[in-house]
C-alpha cells in the first residue's frame, strides 16, 4: 500500500509538472510571433491587429479652444445704400464635411517601405475620414442696415485633437524559420495623429463677413 500511495504521488507530481510547462509555453508562444518579411514589411512596429493582441489609439492632447469652419457661404446680397433692408435666402443648403479635416496620421516604428500598417491603424483612431451632413433650412430673416452685405452660412465647429497608438509587435535581432521574431508589448507607444473633430452645427447669416 505505500508503494501504491508513494507511485501515485510520484505520478501527480509530474503530471502537475507537465501542465505547469504547457502553461508557460503557451503564454510565451502568445507573446511571440513569427513575421515573415513579406508579413511585417520590415517595420519595427508590427500593429496588432487581433487575437486578443490589439493596437489601440490613445488620447493624448484636446485643444482647449474650438474653431468654426466655415463649410458654405452662399450668395452675397447687399441691402442698397439710405435705406434698411429685410432679407431671407428661405432655401434649404445640404453641404457634406470630413470630421478629420487638416488632420494627419504618423506611424513612426511601425512605418513601412510600402506604408502598409497605414491602413490598419486609421480606423483606430475614432471619427477618422468620416464624413457628416449638414443640412440646414433658411427660413428665418436677418435686418440689415443699408450698405451692410449678407450671406447664408453653414459653420462646423472643430477641436485640435491630437494622440499616438499603444501596444505591437516588436521586432527583435532573433532570426526564425522563414522571418523574423516579433514579441507583443502592449506598453510600446509610436506614431502620432492628429484630427479635428467635428463637434456641432451653427447657421445663419454672415453679416458684413461676420457671424
């Protein structure tokens, strides 16, 4: 009976021994890629792109200050001279805007010779060349005195916003069979992007080239 107990131990002990190794290996096999050159396109930075190993885009800065740009100005129209004048465009004005106007992504490490990570790491960054309407009914009046020249306007309030992107692959000096070896570091940060977000809508009447 001993020797039964003391074999049954001795065969826990390895098979525990055996799940403790797989384990190990597992993670680091998680943590460890192999990337052929025609994969990785030799960046240093290889994005993430699933798998639980992600890239994502990471909010560094909003500007304190947001900014109208003036996306439409329709026809002038000048209230004629000794005289007031009460004026309505009463038409309706559909104007498509980006929301990333002026705005710009750098990849930094994980840049390539062909740009390839290019297109993997836009649609992280949120609201990135996309598009949005503004449609807008003219139907109020504005009071002008003589002289004075208006115009209907549509105005896309932005703000700066700037960031970088988190977490890739990084190359090592570690040659495998067909690449190279890439380890993932969900803390390694590079690149940079930039984008003016859209935020709201004004309309109405420029008055004298002001709002």
């Amino acid at each position: 009976m001993f020797k039964t107990t003391w074999l049954n131990r001795v065969l826990m002990c390895g098979a525990l021994a055996v799940a403790t190794l797989a384990t190990t290996e597992g993670t680091a096999s998680a943590a460890t890629q192999c990337f052929s050159q025609s994969y990785s396109d030799g960046a240093n930075i290889v994005p993430g792109t699933g798998g639980g190993n992600v890239t994502r885009s990471i909010t560094r800065q909003r500007a304190a200050n947001t900014w109208d740009d003036w996306v439409w100005r329709g026809t002038e129209f000048q209230c004629p001279r000794g005289r007031t004048c009460d004026y309505a465009w009463e038409k309706s004005k559909t104007t498509t805007t980006g929301w990333a106007i002026g705005g710009g992504i750098e990849l930094g490490n994980a840049s390539s010779p062909s740009k390839k990570w290019y297109n993997a790491t836009v649609p992280l960054v949120v609201g990135y060349q996309r598009t949005t309407q503004l449609t807008t009914a003219f139907t109020w009046t504005v009071h002008l005195n003589g002289g004075d020249v208006a115009q209907p306007v549509q105005v896309a309030v932005r703000r700066w916003t700037q960031g970088d992107f988190a977490g890739g692959w990084v190359r090592t000096n570690r040659g495998c069979q067909g690449g190279t070896t890439y380890e993932w570091n969900g803390n390694t940060r590079f690149g940079d992007w930039t984008r003016n977000v859209f935020e709201k809508e004004k309309v109405g009447y420029a008055v004298n080239g002001r709002m």
